[in-house]
C-alpha cells in the first residue's frame, strides 16, 4: 500500500517540546522527560565517578548524556510502530518522549488482526535488537564511559523490549494479545478486553512482588521500589481500563451509519429571505437547508443554532447566507461512512452540520453532530 499523505499538522500539546520529525509525524519531548533524566544524571553519577574519577560535576552531564541516548533508543521503538502503521495506510500525528518512555500517535484503529500485531510487536522487537547490537559491540568497546553507556544500553533495550512483550494492555504485548483474540474470536472487543484484564493482572503482580520480595528472594526493598513498583502498577491499571473503556465505545460504532443519520435536505438561493427558507423547509418536512450558487451547486450549511438564535420579526429582512456556513471541502462527507470512520472525519473537522454526498457528488442531505450523538447514546443502551 502507498504511504498515506502526511496528516494536517494538530495542536501541540501542552507541556511538550517539538525537536524534529520522523516519517512525517512530529517528535515531542514532554516537560516530564526532563524531570527523568535528571534522575538519571543524578543516580549514574556514582557510577561515573567510580568509572571516570576526577570528573566533578561533568558527571553528571555524563549522566544526563546517558539519558538522552537511552531515549533515542526509546524513540527508534515508538519510530517501529509509526513506519509500520503508515506502512499499513494509517496517519500517525505524533511522537511523545515522556516520563514512562513513548508515545506514538496512530489515528484510526486496525482493521484486523495481522495489522493489530504488525504494528504492535514491531516495537519490543526494535528495542531487543539495539540490546543485541549493544551486546555484540560491547566486547570491542574501549573500557571507561563509554563501555558503560553501551553494557547500560544493551541491558535497558532488552529490559524494556522483553517488558514490552508482556501479554497485557497497555503494553505491545497486550495488543498481541488483542490480535491473537480477535483472530480467534472474530471480535476485536473481546480481544481488547482480554488483553486488558491481563494488564490489570500485571499491575496487580507488580506491587505483589514488592511486596513478597522478602520472603521470595531474601532481599528487602527500599523506598524507591516501592514507588517505581507503584508507578508502573498505576500505568499499566489505568491504561488497561482506558483501553477496555475504549473497546466497549467502538462496540457500539457500527450502529453509526451515516446516510440513515441524513437530513432531509432542502436547498435555496443564498439570497432568500430567511423566513421563506425556514417555511419551505417546513412545507417539505424538511430538517436542514443548504444554500446554492446560480448554477444549483451546493455552497453552504444553514446552521440550525444560528436560525434558532434569529428573532422571528427579523427574518424575513435577513438572507439566508448569512446564518449559513460556508461549505468548505472538509464538510463534505461520503453518505456511506459508518462506524470509527465516520467518527473520525467529523472530529477532524467539528462542525455542527456536514453535507453527506454520494460517490457521483449528489446531496444525499446534511448530517447533524447532534443526530451522531443521539444515535450513539440510544446504540449504548
């Protein structure tokens, strides 16, 4: 498949820092990042001072230098999942570097199964082959700094790549795991919500293990275990119950279909009077008015909360373009959208009302936002 045209540059948001760009998709570095590497500058300058002494407070610029490049390996994993699910015909908006590692931005859900797996494994596979990469260069490595930052890098890459491919959302694995279902079971649905309760399972045995490491292995943990341990509990927890919330709203998304959501459609010159725009829609048991040029094409959407919000005794004195909404590109949907996809394109563009057109640019009529909202609520129920 072609790759996609780049996606219309969104929002930043806030809090993050944008540094570059990489397979068309912006690389962001959040605010907390920051607050991570110094912990690291700070808890490797021992190790630095032993390894290189004399260094001073240059060990902790070496320390912080050993962060950044921990996270250009972090940021060749979320790279992975962004080519592939552009690859596989999906935009990706963004590349987070945050506190707990990445984020890649994908919009739109997979469409089955293989591509579910595609683009989630690629991720832990790319960061245990840097680990090897690391390992296979680390016996050639001169001794000193940079001997520690390869052994660190190798030992980090295949931590976080191995983690990564624990069966449990939000984790890769756990999108495995989604995949494997759904293949299974021909329900993405059930796929996440599997997925998901093996995340909250992980998050569970996180803390156990904190817990019982004394009687398990002898050894006592600290405080700062007990933090990280609580840490990583709360994202996994809180990202396996955002990920089966999510699954149980695309369920209901292919009851959203937009030409039965259509408005019937009744189309007038952009000069007519208000008030006999709004009985002509009235006589025709019509729910939404377009505005046409001379020639009879489509040009604006009469907003249904301007109209409300034009006294009556006013009307007749005020055009009806002038309560309209230029139609531009954005507001013409295909009738045919449903389900994801249908939400999709109307939150690229929010509008109130959109003019569904079919393959041949007919009007099919105008599709309301309160119409989606309303069909989704009665789909949820």
């Amino acid at each position: 498949m072609p790759d996609l045209p780049h996606p219309p540059p969104a929002p930043r948001p806030p809090g993050t820092l944008r540094v570059g760009s990489i397979a068309g998709s912006d690389v962001l570095v959040s605010s907390s990042w920051f607050v991570i590497a110094a912990l690291i500058a700070v808890m490797l300058a021992p190790a630095v001072e032993a390894t290189q002494p004399g260094l001073g407070v240059w060990k902790y610029v070496a320390g912080f230098a050993f962060a950044v490049i921990l996270y250009l390996s972090v940021l060749l994993h979320e790279a992975s999942h962004a080519i592939v699910a552009r690859r596989l015909g999906f935009p990706v908006t963004s590349i987070t570097l945050h506190f707990l590692g990445g984020m890649t931005a994908i919009e739109g859900e997979a469409r089955t199964p293989r591509q579910e797996a595609l683009i989630a494994v690629v991720g832990p596979l790319t960061s245990i082959a840097v680990g090897l990469v690391a390992l296979v260069v680390r016996p050639v490595t001169p001794e000193g700094l940079l001997l520690m930052a390869v052994t660190g890098l190798a030992g980090a890459n295949l931590l976080v790549g191995c983690l990564n491919l624990v069966p449990g959302l939000p984790l890769d694995g756990g999108r495995v795991l989604k995949a494997l279902v759904w293949w299974i079971s021909g329900s993405p649905h059930r796929g996440s919500i599997v997925a998901g309760w093996v995340g909250r399972a992980a998050a569970v045995a996180v803390v156990a293990w904190t817990v019982l490491q004394p009687q398990l292995t002898g050894r006592r943990p600290d405080i700062v275990d007990f933090v990280l341990a609580v840490v990583v509990a709360l994202f996994l927890w809180s990202g396996a119950t955002a990920a089966m919330a999510s699954a149980r709203v695309r369920s209901r998304m292919p009851h959203l279909v937009a030409r039965q959501l259509a408005r019937r459609t009744l189309a007038v010159p952009g000069d007519l009077p208000l008030a006999e725009a709004v009985r002509r829609a009235r006589d025709e048991q019509a729910g939404s008015i377009v505005t046409v040029t001379g020639a009879g094409v489509p040009d604006g959407i009469v907003s249904e909360a301007a109209v409300a919000a034009t006294p009556d005794g006013r009307r007749p004195w005020v055009a009806t373009s002038t309560v309209a909404r230029t139609l531009d590109p954005a507001l013409r949907l295909p009738a045919d959208l449903s389900g994801e996809d249908l939400v999709l394109a109307i939150s690229r563009t929010p509008a109130s009302e959109y003019l569904l057109v079919d393959g041949d640019g007919q009007v099919v009529g105008v599709l309301a936002t309160a119409d989606v909202d309303r069909a989704y609520r009665e789909a949820a129920h």
